[in-house]
C-alpha cells in the first residue's frame, strides 16, 4: 500500500474522512442516502473504536467497530457479548484494489480477537466488491433479512449476514490464558 499508514481515526480527520465518504456516496452509494449528520452516521451507536487508512493529508478508507446488536447476533447465530460488529468501511474511489480495506479489516480482526470477541457484519445484496473481499477473507454467510429502506435502484435492501474466521474468539480473554 506504498506509503498508506493505518492508525486510530482522531476528531481532527472526520473532514478527510467526510470528503472521503462523499467519493463513495458518488461511485456507489454508500450510503444509499447522503446523510443529514454525516460525522454522526460515522459514529454509529455502540461504536467501539473507528480507523482511518491515511495518505499524507488524505483519508483512503475507514472502519469502524461496534458492540453487536442482538438482531445481527441472532443472525450470527452466536451471543451479542462474543461478537463485534464492522461498520462503515468504505475505500475512496480512486484508491480501490490496493489491499486499503484488507488492511482495516486486519486491524479490527485483531482489536476484536485481543477482546475475545469474533467479527460479524451485515452487507447490502448489491454490495458485489463488499460480498468478494469479505468471502476472499474467509468470511461466511449465515443468513440474509429484509432491510427496512430502498436502495438507489429502487429495491427493498437485502441484507447478508457475514461471520468472520473463528480467531479462538468467544471464549474471553481471561479464558485462553
Ligand atoms: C468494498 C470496498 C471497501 C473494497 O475496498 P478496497 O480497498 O478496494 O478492497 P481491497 O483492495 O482491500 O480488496 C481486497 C480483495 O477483495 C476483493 N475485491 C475488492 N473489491 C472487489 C471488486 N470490486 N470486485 C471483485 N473483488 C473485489 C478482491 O479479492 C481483492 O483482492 P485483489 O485486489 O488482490 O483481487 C470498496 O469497494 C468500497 O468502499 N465499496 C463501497 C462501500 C461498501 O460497499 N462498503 C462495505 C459496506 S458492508
């Protein structure tokens, strides 16, 4: 990734990242709606910590960890308190194909597993790149629902459940000394 730095997003980056999105919301719309509170929609409820993928002055990508809601854990089929959820990742358009979203999922795998808790996410149907490198990295579906909101091309969203490689997380720290 050349010179691309992977590090704790900081309040002073949520500009950067914000130009960022907006490159994503043009090529793919994600998200299918451009927010009222964009900085906001970056900081989900329940959210655990949020990474950057930095190139000088630039954001090229963003994840962001969050507690498990119990919807997407019951869709995981595991408790809400082994899971961490991944949220609002994202690559800026013109930095694709350059391993910046491998490289967040990597940090937030080994934040969860160093909390003894295993990676779940949810991705929309239409969300091809997103189903291809989350299944490249081993990742497995176990289910799908029904999103309450229309996607860009005027579906109702489907939503895929996504498990992450079992890491010998979900025993707890304290369990696996
Ligand atoms: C999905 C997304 C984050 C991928 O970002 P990225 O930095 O380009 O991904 P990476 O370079 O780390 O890709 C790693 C691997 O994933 C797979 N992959 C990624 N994008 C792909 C695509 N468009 N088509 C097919 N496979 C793809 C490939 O196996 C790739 O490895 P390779 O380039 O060596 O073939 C990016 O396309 C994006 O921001 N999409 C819009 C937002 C979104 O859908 N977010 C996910 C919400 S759940």
């Amino acid at each position: 990734m050349g010179q691309t730095q992977i590090r704790r997003r900081r309040d002073a980056d949520m500009k950067a990242c914000l130009d960022a999105l907006f490159t994503v919301y043009e090529e793919d719309r994600y998200p299918a709606r451009w927010p009222a509170d964009p900085a906001g929609w970056l900081t989900p409820d329940g959210l655990l910590a949020a990474w950057v993928a930095v190139a000088g002055p630039d954001v090229l990508g963003h994840v962001a960890l969050t507690r498990t809601d119990d919807v997407l854990a019951a869709g995981a089929g595991l408790p809400p308190d082994e899971l961490a959820s991944v949220s609002r990742l994202f690559a800026r358009a013109s930095a694709r194909r350059r391993g910046v979203a491998q490289a967040l999922l990597d940090v937030v795998a080994d934040a969860a597993a160093s909390d003894g808790r295993r990676l779940v996410l949810e991705v929309e149907d239409g969300g091809a790149a997103a189903v291809a490198l989350y299944e490249r990295a081993g990742w497995r579906r176990t289910g799908s629902r029904s999103g309450d909101w229309t996607t860009a091309d005027g579906r109702t969203a489907l939503l895929h459940t996504y498990l992450a490689p079992d890491r010998g997380a979900g025993k707890g720290p304290t369990a696996r000394t």
